[in-house]
C-alpha cells in the first residue's frame, strides 16, 4: 500500500468549496421543528436570532452550498488539516490494523469549532449584525467565536457554564484576549440565568441552560444574533469540511475506511465527520459510523428519542432528537463539550436508521488511551477527543481476533492543552515511578 | 512582488540536511573554555556529562556536520516549520513594512527547544546513555526533552526553577504526561540544591541553579548524561535549521531581509535564526541582527565580557560570554526562559564584534504587543518570544519615518497556551471593556 509518509496533506486548493448537506439523503425525512404548542416552527420565527442565510442552512433540503469567498479564505489558515496514520499507536497497542486521526486541532482555536465558527461569524457580518451572544461548555466553541468576530469585527458575549469556568479559567483568559467578554453561566443579566441561581445558588451551570442565556439574550436585542456550537443542521453543514477532506485523504492513502468514529456532544464534529459518508453506506458500503458519548451523558445510547427543547429554560424549538430530558445535570466530567442533555437531530435521524452506532466511554477508560496517545503521538488530545480515541483503540483491540484487521479513522477534534488539570488529576491516581 | 500567500511553507523534503557551525567563520576565533584553574578545558574533561559526538560538535571548526538520518526523521514531523506573513498585524500597526514571523511553536512541545532534544536524545542514545538529567526554566526546554526521551526511549529527569513552577504547574503535568520525572529546584536530591535551600529556604530558583543540580547528578552516575537547553555552540548548531529554512523561505518570497529579530535567553533560538546570515553580514549585505532581552535580566546589554560559569555552583566551565555574574537572581519575571545570568559564547563573540545588537524589552511593551499580535494573527506568543516581537513592532513604527520600509523577520520561538497566566495578570491590569 502507497503509504510512504504517516501525514497524508491535502494542498490549500484542496479545501472543499461546498458544504454537503444530508437532509435530502436521510432514510427518512428529519421530522420538522415544533413550537410548544406542538406546530411546525416557521423560518421567520428563528429570524431574531438567525441571520438568513442560516435559517436557509437549516431548513434547506438543497444537496450543496458554495462556502462563499471570504470564508474558504479564513478555513485556509489552517485548513484542509491533516490526516496522519499513528503508527506509534498501532505499535504500542500491538495492533494490525491501520489507525488514522483527523488532526483538527490546528485551527486557530485548537479545535474543529472555527469550521462553523467563521462560517457564522461571515453570514452574520454580511446581514448587518454587530454582536453575537453564544454559550460555550468546555471553552472551545466561545473560543472559537472569539477568534471569529476578531476576524470579522463583530463583538462576542460568552456565557460559560459555571463548572467550566472553575475548571478551565484559562479558556476565559483566552476569549478575552481574543476580544470577547465572558460570563459565568448562570449569569445575573438574564431572566433564565437568574431563575436558576434563585433556585439553586449552588448550580454547576449546564449547556442547555447557558444556551437558555444567550438566547434569551440575542431575541431581546436587535443588534445582537445567537450563535450555537453545535446541534443544528447548519452548524452540522459547516463541519462538512471534515468528512470531505477525509475521504480525499484516505483516498490517496489507498485505502477504505471500516470504522469512522468521532465523540459526541451536540454532534458536530461527528456529524461533520460521518454525513459525508452516508451516502456510500446507503449505497452499500460497510463502514462503521460510531458515535462516542461519555457514560455519564449517555445522550444517544440512554436518551429518548422524541420533540424536547435544546435548552433548560424552553426558549429554543422543540427538536427532533435523542435527549435525557433537558433537566438533565450530568455530573462535573472533564469532557464539558459533551456534557449536553439531548444530540443533534441529523445524528439522532441516522441512529434511529441504525446507519450511526453510538458508545459510551468512561473516564478511566479515556485517560490511559489519551496517555498511550500523548506519549506515541506527542499531541495532548481534549478529553472529549479521547472518547473517539478510546472507542477506536477498543476497536483495534477486539479486531486482533479477526483474520483481517480493519482501517480505523477518528477524530481529534482538538487539543487538550487547557485541560491539563483534567490529566494531572488523572496522572495524580495514577503517578509515575518516581 | 510575488507574495500571493500569507504563509510561505517548504516540502518535506527541504528539510535541512547538514547544520551550519560558524565558528569558523566568526570574526576572531572563540576563547577556550576554561577551568577554574583558567586552563583551558580538554575534550574529555566534558565526557563525563556529553557524549563524543556533542562534545565534537561543541569544539570543532567544521562548518556544516550531517544531520543524522533518524534525527531528519524525528524533525520532519514538523519541519520545515511555516514562515508567515503577519498582513493583519501590519495593518495593526499601519505600518509600510512587511513583517514575517518563522512560527517554531508548531512543534511537539510547543517551542523551537525541540530541535535539539531530538538531536541531543538522539546522541546520547547511539552512545548507550539510558537517562538525561536536564534544567528548565518556562518549562519549554523540558517539555521538549521529555518528548524526545520518550521518542527515543531515554528516561529524563528534569530540574524545573521553582518560581516557574510555581507559575505554571501545568509543564510539570505535560512533562509528566510524556513520561518525564519533574523536580522542583532548588531539590534535596543534589549538594548544589541543598546548600541553596539552606542558605535562603524562600529562594526562586534560577536557571544558573538549576543547571547546577542537573550537571552534578550527571557526573554522578555513569548511566546518566546532562542535556543542555541553549547558551552551548552544540545547542546553537542545532538551532540552525531555524535560519537556514527563513534563507529560503524569504528567497521564495522574493525578498531580503533588514532585520532578523529573536528573544535571547542563553542564545539558542537567536543564534539558530542568525547565524546562518553571518557570512552574509561578513560578505557586506546590511542586515540587522537583533537581540531582544528582558529589561530585567539584560546579559548582552548590560553584562561584562569576560569568562563565567554557565551555574551557580560553578560545576561548569568559565565560558567567554556576557554575563551579569552567576550570583544575579533575577526577578520572577514572566518570561522565565529568558531568565539567565550569561549568554551563549557564540551570540557574544557576535555582539562583542558588532554583528549583532541587544535591545532590552519591559514586560508592559511585550504583553501589549502580543496582545495586538493574538488579535490578528490567532497565535498566542509565550511571553518570550513576545520580547522578539515587541522589538519587531518597535522597528516597524520606527521605519515609518524613512522613505522606505524594510523586511523584518522575527522568531515566534514559541506558544503562549501554557502561559496564560501571565496574560491573566497583564489583562486583569488593563479590563476589557464589559
């Protein structure tokens, strides 16, 4: 096989110049939005905190849309991002088959949120908008907004959930540096954040209730827009990029996928990854599409699947999707980016078809492949990253029994460089000889 | 002029195939190094703590030596490293002048220090050393000597000055997370460290220190080695890739260089970026060399010529070099890897022959500069290589006043992500507007 370098490189011309769009490929049409009064949403109804053309992104069963101009520009920073072979992995698991990463975390943000984050940031710039409002788990989506409005000149307010923010203060620093104002979620300067701290002053704060903020937020202000991380189809659409560059890349590496597997939180950098693929699985390809979700916010493998809101306070549709109920506190984990009660409806659509395979990965589990990963690879992965590891070092593992070993491809969705307090815990229960 | 790319990048394969010595080439040959008798050192004296093949490269007049094939394989992970052009940061400024950055923090540990840990690992390796004994100081050092312990399989102990670790735990964590075993320095583990402790048990730590403690355990134990960070002409060797890829990287661009601008600590990302123009200097072609150095520990501008020892405790030998005297404790400024009493032999042979100039940099200037240069390039600066590019902007609004601009080029040695702190306390001084 013509696999002569580890780093398989795409040239810049190479960075994909449409977005694919999977809604008009689904086995079954994505069931529409809901108002709480049970009817269809209309566009007009996202127009206060969407720009238009996102609400077309969203609702749209049109295959393509060109990536216009300035933002394929901003993508080719960093982008098309590398696809490396981690032969130091295979080696130290003792394992035939072929592992690759998608090295996502070489945007500027270190991770795959700056895919949809110019994207945004462009669309909203061009309908005449000065500031968005967005909420950020883990850090790396408001990260990634920051660094957006910089780019586009628009103002950005974070709300981040208040357990992160006590975890990564690191991540506030960079946003303002970066330019943007962040605040602890649950915040005082909403109806949603003060309601939650009234009814209980003690709340680690969670995404579906940061998400209640900004929202709240970007509907009363006319200058102001929302932004979302991830969930939707447009945020869905962005990431596209990711897939598209797969397949380009494992196609000079001569080789097939049998395995493709991202983490999930609100489903975007798997969604990113997976949908372009769908259409060869319909088609009669075999290719595992996994989704790998944290024990504890088992969205896909334990959720219900049905209409819930995509926020705490109820100020968003109802979305088709697997969801815990959006009450639901997950416990303080490392990977916040996954701590998020419900998933994304096109993920939700396709495990539903049983073309996407969730499964869930437990801290312990995560921490001693990111190790392996760190020391083989010498790239720190993001604790939500290393669920996607451990799913596909688990799976390398259990292939040894077969007589062929498979092609597994992940996700690194983004460095774990602020979240070194994660693994000094992790290393702390588990020193090194001394 | 033919920029039609902001970042000019080289194939793979015009990675750097010899390193460039220019001891050959200075203007009056380099002092011996001496004993504190003032004999000068014999090459053997140093095998207790370098294998030959350092040891040759530390004194000979060679001008180019191979790189070692396993050695351009451990470096083409990541090199030929991006030169780019900082368009945002210029407009920033509204200066006429192009300004280039050479970005060394897209290597494994963040920094341009990863070049000659993987040349140092890999000499000591082929020598039969088992175990590296090294000092750092921002961690940047050890951080790269960790990983290239663990590329090839040398287990590393590393004395980190206590102050830096106090500032940023988390290059502990990393170091360990790659395998390496971290102690604070001043330590109990060597004479060097305990007479520190005992004569002022609230010391800092220094580099000069800690290098102290590393040299001591490495003339101790016959398995081990002691591994240098910078200052040594064998270190600067290394470095040279630096310069050699900004040569033909800036040929590409079409362009010549006015200034070459680096941070200078012990000397080796300054002199990896300079030397390789020396002989251009030497030949008549105007170009600036300068020496960025923190107004709080200025070994070129305000140190004496003359021989010293590279520590504390005076285990090394008297080096011709700037110095401020092995005693001086700097303050706990951010850049602690710019935190060294001396200077390399070769950067001060340079300076003392006019070749190249030092210019101090207060910690206000760099922290305000860097912050422009986050806003519009999306790299965070570490607060060293911010002195580097401090000096840069300084030069650009100068330059406004001739007819014509100039070329500047400096080093982005390394990433800020580990240093957040240290913005944290510049932006808790100077509030974003909420």
């Amino acid at each position: 096989m013509p696999i002569n370098n580890l780093t398989i490189k795409l040239p810049k011309n190479e960075i994909p110049r449409v977005w694919y769009n999977v809604l008009p490929d689904l086995p079954e049409p994505l069931p529409p939005y809901l108002t709480p009064g049970n009817v269809p949403v209309e566009p007009q109804a996202l127009a206060a905190i969407f720009p238009p053309a996102l609400i077309e992104q969203e609702l749209s069963t049109k295959r393509h849309f060109d990536i216009p101009e300035p933002v394929v520009e901003a993508l080719s920073r960093w982008r098309p991002t590398p696809l490396t072979r981690a032969v130091g992995l295979e080696k130290a698991l003792g394992v035939r088959s072929m592992i690759f990463y998608k090295n996502e975390s070489v945007s500027p943000s270190g991770s795959h949120k700056s895919n949809t984050a110019m994207a945004q940031a462009h669309f909203n710039k061009i309908a005449g908008i000065r500031r968005l409002a967005t909420e950020t788990g883990a850090g790396q989506w408001g990260t990634a907004l920051a660094i957006a409005g910089q780019y586009f000149n628009l103002d950005v307010r974070v709300f981040m959930v208040r357990v992160s923010l006590q975890q990564k203060p690191y991540r506030k620093t960079i946003m303002n540096l970066m330019g943007a104002e962040v605040l602890s979620s649950p915040s005082t300067v909403t109806n949603a954040g003060r309601e939650a701290i009234k009814n209980d002053p003690d709340t680690l704060g969670t995404l579906g209730l940061a998400i209640s903020e900004a929202v709240e937020e970007a509907a009363s202000r006319s200058d102001t827009n929302y932004s979302l991380g991830s969930v939707l189809n447009h945020v869905l659409l962005h990431q596209t990029v990711i897939g598209q560059e797969i397949k380009k890349q494992l196609d000079i590496a001569g080789v097939k996928p049998d395995y493709l597997i991202a983490c999930h939180g609100g489903g975007s950098n798997f969604g990113g990854m997976a949908v372009p693929f769908v259409p060869d699985v319909l088609s009669g390809q075999k290719i595992n599409l996994i989704a790998a979700e944290p024990e504890s916010c088992p969205s896909l493998s334990k959720g219900k699947y049905g209409h819930d809101h995509g926020d705490v306070a109820g100020l968003t549709p109802l979305l088709p999707m697997y969801s815990l109920g959006k009450d639901f506190q997950p416990p303080a984990i490392h990977a916040g980016g996954l701590r998020y009660h419900g998933a994304s409806p096109i993920v939700s659509s396709l495990v539903k078809s049983g073309i996407v395979v969730p499964e869930t990965v437990g801290a312990y589990e995560l921490f001693q492949y990111a190790k392996i990963f760190s020391r083989t690879e010498f790239v720190i992965p993001a604790p939500e990253s290393a669920h996607a590891l451990a799913v596909t070092c688990r799976k390398a593992l259990e292939l040894e029994k077969e007589a062929n070993p498979g092609v597994l491809v992940f996700v690194l969705s983004g460095h774990g460089l602020l979240d070194l307090s994660a693994y000094e815990d992790y290393l702390s229960e588990q020193p090194e000889k001394e």
